[in-house]
C-alpha cells in the first residue's frame, strides 16, 4: 500500500481524503469500516453534485444502519466509485484503497487546514 | 460512530464474561449489557446459522413457571390463563408449545411469548413461559396481578436461557444431550446435564431447525463451551438475530407489534385458536373479532425493495400518487436473500401480493412490492 501520510488528511467523522492536485478522493478509514461492520450498500452522489465541506457526500449502509459519510471538503463529485454497487464490501476490505467512494474537485484549498494530519487523526483515535 | 459508553445500571447475564472473551461487541439492549455481534460479523454470523449452527445467549429474556393456588391440573391453569391470551391452551399437549399473546383491553398486543405444557404428570397445573426482555417486568407484574389468588408466577431469575440453531443444531447437540434429535417441533422436553436440569424447547426465531435451552446460571458458560466446542457452532450476536428473524417474517415485539397493534391488523390471526374465537373470553375480545369480519383498517405485510438499497424502521410506505398508505416497522439488509427485505404495515387496499408501492428513504422513493413471507423457507424440523 502507497503510503500518502504528506498528502492525507482526516476528519472527526473519520473520513480520509488524499489530495492529489486539486483532486481529492474521499474514503472512510479502516476505524470507521470496522465501527460499522459489514457494508451492504453505498448510495454515492451523482457526478457534478457540489458539495459544502461537513455536508452529506454519501451513505454507507451496515447490516444494521446507515450512516452518513461527510464531505472533508467543498467541492464538485467529478468520479465516484461505482464498483462500490455491486461489490460494497470492498469497503470493508479495502477502505483505504479500493473502497473508496468518490472524487471531488476541490473549491476552496484554504479547508484543508482544518483538516487532521495521519498522526493527529491516530492520537484523536487514541482518545476516543 | 462512538462506542457504546458502559453504563453502571446495566445488568448482565450468566454468559457476559463468556460473550467478552469471545470478543461480543457489547451494547444495552433492554437493560442488558448484550453482544451485538462477535468477530465474524453480523454477515457471516447471520449466513453461518444457516448453513451450520449459531449459539445465541438469550438470557435476557423472562422466562417462569405459573402455578395453581391450590389443587388442579393442566385445565385449570390453562382456564386461568386463557383470560389473559387468545391461544388454545387448554388443548397443549403434554410437553407441547404454543407461541401466543398477552393481550390489553382493546385487544392490542402486550408481548408476544411462548406457553408450555410440562411434559411430566407430576407437574401438571403447572405452565411454563418465556416472554421478551424489555417487557417481562411488566408482564409477570399482569399475570400475578390478573390472577391473584388463582396463579401464582414463579419467576426463574437465576437460569440462562441459550439458543442453538440452524441444521447442524440437531446433531450438535445430540452429541451433547442425547435424545434432543427426535423431539418434535414446538416440544419442551427436561434432560440432566452435569446432574442439574436443562429444559429443551425444538423452537426457535430464526426459521430454521433449533433448539432454545433453559441452563441453570451456574453451569450455563460451561454449557455453553461445549457447544461451541464443536466445529459447527459460532458464537451469533442479537444483529444477526435481528436479521434472521425478518427474513422468517417474525415479528419483534415493540417494533412490528405493540400495544396499539391487534392480532388482525399483525397478520397473527393463526394464534388466535378456532374454539376461542367462537367462545371469545379473552381482553378486546370484541374489537378483535369486528376485525376479523369486517377487516382491520392496516394490516402487516412483507415488503421486497426492488433495488439494493434497503428501507428501515420508520420509512413511509406511498402509493402510486404519492399518498402515505403505511410505514416500515422493520426493514434491513437480508443476508440469505443477499438484498433488502422489510415488513410495515398498509391500508388493505394495498396488502394484496405483488401491489407495488414506494418506500421513502432520505430523499428517494425507492419502488418495492408487497411479497408473501418468509423471505426464505422455514426449515423447521419435520420427522
């Protein structure tokens, strides 16, 4: 696995979103993933939605419950992952990587200064 | 997604050590301190049971015995009880269950519960009950107030109560308790295991083939440990419970019924014996029956998403214009069926199989139908 420490940020809602340009791709952390337990279904925002950083970007869906999966960022869905369709577990089993749910073009860089580095985000899991 | 703070006033039962050392993700559920699930998974947990055999601890249920006040046998304590259920239980069987109601004046549905006739004669007069967790206080509290001076109830406060089901249960527990493979279905029969008393029940809430067995507190991890020493059985959290049970089609008391729900209107007609609908004597005797022949106002059906998105508790349920016509009163993700299955309650205009009907999830209406339930065969056991 690449490891993009100096390019991925996190948020409280333990979403993560690696920068690349002025593209990111937003996922869920593996904490996160394991919270929920299984994924049975992910309802992903259609391309050229815009989205306000801490709105609602999508919904995972465990056996159990849905949960609501925040934009770290304001931006516009240029991509998102609609492998996740058909194979939703990939979310549990990659959650980093492959699971990733969608793409954003990012409208406002100054947002990701308010954003976790890999360190802070594991100390904050630390606390909780 | 906090984790569940542990909460000083929560009780928990015999297998609570046991259920942490097998790594229960534990939350409060009806005062308890109960798994949801284990490692495996509410997925694999739910297919395991299927396949193999689950073992559920499910102490946190009531379970008693009733008692005559003085002499009398079997037609007596079912006399007594019957003013309090719809179901035939004078006609139990010695040894036999019966899944039956406690009802309230307006004939809504106070629990949903099991009623056995001992099989031994030297315990007739006698019944027992298992009943929900959330509501036994108040349930034990009905009986004994209702029939003061006929019945008393004798709560068992210190055994476990443990489910094992699925196909394998059978001859995982064969090996265990000898003699368990030829009970009947919906049969209570009492064994000695390490010289104390199991009672076993051919029962169950997940459709499939099972048995739920009452084990003394004290012995109850021990037992549970050999079970899960066979390689059949794994651990199953009340997620997967949850899950095998709506796709059976059962209901779950305080969400599909409840006080405000009729036999009728839940599609439990069936519960309600044929003698006792003719000789009535049972509370909202009268509003049941003007249901049954004149129709209730909404009634339970199943309901099948048509895409992958499931509907949960609380979604409204519309028709083709628009209009509210009912509500999801239980709705998932179904494993077996490896998509959604919900059950709700419409206007019976819109009950009848294959009416299609909208389901409103956050934003959408998601398209489903009415289907018959089960959402997968029921296996119980059939010699």
């Amino acid at each position: 696995m690449e490891h993009h420490a100096m390019t991925t940020r996190y948020t409280k809602d333990h979403e993560w979103v690696r920068i690349d340009g002025n593209t990111a791709t937003v996922g869920i952390t593996p904490y996160a993933a394991e919270q929920l337990g299984d994924v049975v279904f992910v309802e992903l925002p259609s391309v050229g939605k815009k989205v306000t950083k801490g709105g609602e970007a999508a919904v995972v869906e465990s056996v159990k419950a849905a949960s609501e999966v925040y934009a770290p960022l304001s931006g516009e869905v240029v991509e998102v992952n609609s492998a996740l369709e058909g194979e939703p577990a990939k979310v549990n089993a990659d959650p980093a990587g492959n699971g990733w749910f969608l793409k954003l073009k990012v409208t406002n860089e100054a947002e990701l200064g308010e954003l976790m580095s890999e360190t802070q985000y594991n100390e904050y899991l630390k606390g909780l | 997604m906090a984790e569940p703070a542990t909460n000083e006033t929560l009780k928990r039962t015999p297998l609570f050590a046991l259920n942490t050392e097998l790594g229960g993700k534990m939350v409060p559920f009806a005062g308890y301190e109960m798994p949801v699930q284990f490692p495996t998974g509410i997925l694999k947990e739910h297919l395991h049971t299927r396949a193999a055999a689950g073992l559920f601890d499910v102490s946190h249920m009531g379970q008693a015995i009733l008692h005559l006040e003085g002499k009398g046998g079997h037609d007596d304590i079912a006399a007594a009880v019957e003013t309090l259920v719809p179901g035939d239980i004078k006609g139990l069987k010695p040894g036999q269950i019966r899944y039956t109601l406690l009802l309230n004046d307006q004939g809504g549905i106070r629990d949903d519960l099991m009623a056995t006739r001992p099989e031994a004669a030297d315990e007739a007069g006698t019944l027992f009950l298992v009943v929900n967790a959330g509501t036994k206080d108040a349930d034990f509290a009905h009986i004994a107030g209702a029939l003061k001076g006929r019945v008393r109830v004798e709560r068992l406060e210190d055994r476990a109560l443990i489910a094992l089901q699925g196909p394998k249960a059978h001859e995982v527990l064969e090996r265990v308790v000898p003699g368990v493979g030829t009970m009947l279905f919906m049969t209570m029969r009492k064994f000695t295991w390490e010289r104390q008393v199991l009672y076993v029940s051919r029962s169950g809430y997940t459709g499939e083939d099972g048995y739920e067995i009452s084990v003394p507190g004290a012995i109850a991890t021990a037992f549970a440990r050999v079970l899960l020493a066979d390689a059949n059985v794994l651990p199953i959290g009340l997620g997967a419970r949850d899950s095998l049970r709506l796709e059976a089609g059962l209901c779950l008391y305080g969400h599909d019924i409840d006080e405000a729900t009729t036999p009728v209107e839940a599609d439990l007609v069936w519960a309600i014996s044929k003698r006792r609908k003719l000789e009535k004597g049972f509370p909202g005797d009268a509003r049941i029956l003007d249901q049954l022949f004149n129709g209730a106002k909404r009634v339970r059906v199943g309901l099948k998403p048509e895409g992958k998105a499931p509907a949960r508790e609380g979604a409204e349920i519309v028709n083709a214009d628009g209009a509210v016509v009912g509500r999801v009163t239980s709705g998932g993700f179904g494993p077996s069926v490896n998509g959604p299955v919900a059950m709700g309650y419409v206007s019976p205009d819109y009950a009848k199989d294959g009416t299609t009907l909208g389901l409103k999830v956050r934003t959408q209406v998601l398209p489903a139908r009415v289907v018959p339930m089960p959402f997968v065969p029921k296996r119980f056991y059939k010699p």
